[in-house]
C-alpha cells in the first residue's frame, strides 16, 4: 500500500515518472478516449475544509477512470466526528468500504495519523498549513509544461510563505532539480517557518526573503498564494497585510514572468492580469485532473 501524504516523499525519478503519467492523461482526456482501469474501484474523497479544485478534480479524475467516488464536501458537519468520534475510527470504517481515501482536514499531521490506522491508501489533500503535496505535483506539471524545464528556475513564492502549505510542498519537490533560486517575497511577519528553511538548507537550496517586488521581472515563475485567513491567530494581522503585496496588471506586463497561482485567489492578483500571457493560473488548475488520474492510478493500481 502506498500512501501520498508529504512532497518529502517523492524521488526525482518518482516524480519524473508522475509527471510523465500525467502527460499520458492528458493525453487520453484531450482526445477523448480515456482507459477505464479503475472500473472495479471507489475513491472516498472526504473534505474537512473547504475546496473547489482539489476535491472537483480527485471526483472527476477517479470517474474519468471508471471509478465510484463516495464524499463528503463538508465532513466536519456531516460526519460522525461532529458526534465525536476520531479522525482514526471515522479513517478504519471508511476503509472498510472504499480502495482509496483522499483526505483534507484543517489541522496539520491529520493525513499521517490516519495512514497508520489506514487498510487502504491515503492522498493528503491538504493538512492544514503543513502539507499539499498533490497540488505540488501539479504545479511541477505546470511549469514544466510551459518552461520546458524543472532546473535552472528563478522562482519568488508570495505572499504567505509562514502558513501556505502550498508554498512549502512546492518549494521541496523543485529541490529535486538544479540550480533553482528561491525567493520568497512576504511582509516579515509572514517569513517561511523555520523548519521550512531548514529543509531547504538540507536539501542544498538557495533561497533570499525579501519584502517587495521590485524584482519581479527576473522571476520565470512567480507563484503567488492568497493570504491564509483560516491559519491566522490574529485576524486583524491579515486585515493588515492582505494587500500590501499585489501583482498588478502595471507590474506584469510587458515581462517574462509567468504567474501561478493554486487558487482561490482573493487579492494577491489583479483580475486584470487574468488576460495577461503572463497568467498561467486557470491552466494549472486544469491539470489538476491530469496529475490526479495519474496519482489515482498510481495508487490503485500499484
Ligand atoms: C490551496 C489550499 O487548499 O491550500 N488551494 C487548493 O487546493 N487549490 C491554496 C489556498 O487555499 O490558498
């Protein structure tokens, strides 16, 4: 059994080989003609926080394969926790009846305590600030379908480093290729975590924090991340610095730097740079099915 539950997990050569897989998807969606070699399986997508894409693209990419899909969008009512029971009782019954459990939950480490109670394989879809380790995969996709490239990258990560688990599962798995150079681009109260830098330092990463965008047009790949409200003890902090850093439609044009975001985007980009070539957002988010089929036959399939 394998279970998704963190970007440290992967090889280079595993993520070689997802990407490529992904590719194959896409593929097989664009043309029309998708296998269905998960007809005999059921994927339980059960969400503790709210999602659009993450959990729309997991239903679609295990139904485009044959799969059944059971789920919850608002587990934290709906479920038997909100009566009480753990996340650990609610993980061993869900496995008695489906192949695959694809988990989001506000609090960090909730995709690991369920792994070592789980029979069948967990997918992280996001543990509150820590991990997003499927959303990494796709951006991965993302960039190297646009740059050709994974090495060799400027990239600035905005604008909330400290609780975007985003930010901090992409940043690990582009440790993998060489010679890319991190910039995260944050007000200093919202710096990358600690642990965070040290992973990177141990993985042999350059990276700078700075606090504006003066630079932005020597970036290849700004990814930008809204502010995380939900992950704010104090509300009035994110009031403060919601929009102090924006990508404006002044600041893009007319550069090189593509633009991703993993959504939803509140104010950290102008809707006027949506028409930019510089937008890859609403791209990226399409090739979440992609890099999901792949994952679900990954998982499934062994
Ligand atoms: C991200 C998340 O949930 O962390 N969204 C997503 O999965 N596409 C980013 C965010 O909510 O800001």
């Amino acid at each position: 059994m394998q279970h998704i539950l963190s970007a440290k997990q992967f090889s280079k050569e595993q993520l070689l080989e997802i990407l490529s897989s992904a590719g194959e998807m896409e593929k097989q969606v664009l043309a029309g003609k998708v296998e269905k070699i998960l007809q005999d399986k059921v994927v339980a997508c059960i969400f503790f926080e709210p999602s659009t894409r993450t959990r729309l693209s997991f239903e679609t990419a295990a139904l485009r394969l044959g799969a059944g899909v059971v789920s919850s969008e608002n587990a934290t009512q709906d479920f038997s926790v909100y009566k009480g029971e753990s996340l650990e009782d609610t993980t061993r019954m869900i496995c008695g009846y489906v192949d695959c459990l694809v988990l989001r939950h506000p609090e960090a480490g909730t995709a690991e305590r369920a792994a070592k109670v789980a029979t069948k394989p967990i997918i992280n879809a996001g543990d509150g600030g820590n991990q997003h380790p499927t959303q990494a995969l796709l951006d991965l996709y993302t960039i190297k379908k646009t740059l050709g490239r994974l090495d060799n990258l400027k990239i600035a990560f905005g604008f909330d480093p400290k609780h975007s688990r985003t930010i901090r599962s992409l940043a690990l798995l582009l440790t993998h290729f060489e010679n890319n150079i991190f910039t995260f681009v944050c007000p200093p109260a919202l710096n990358p975590s600690d642990d965070v830098l040290e992973d990177l330092k141990s993985r042999g990463a350059k990276f700078e924090i700075i606090d504006n965008l003066n630079n932005f047009g020597d970036y290849d790949i700004f990814y930008a991340n809204r502010l995380q409200q939900e992950r704010f003890e104090d509300k009035a902090e994110f009031e403060k610095y919601r929009r102090a850093l924006v990508l404006t439609e002044k600041l893009v044009a007319g550069t090189k730097t593509k633009i991703l975001d993993p959504l939803p985007r509140i104010d950290e980009i102008e809707t006027a740079v949506d028409a930019l070539p510089n937008a890859l957002y609403f791209e990226q988010a399409k090739n979440g099915l992609y890099v999901r089929m792949a994952l679900l036959k990954g998982v499934l399939e062994g």
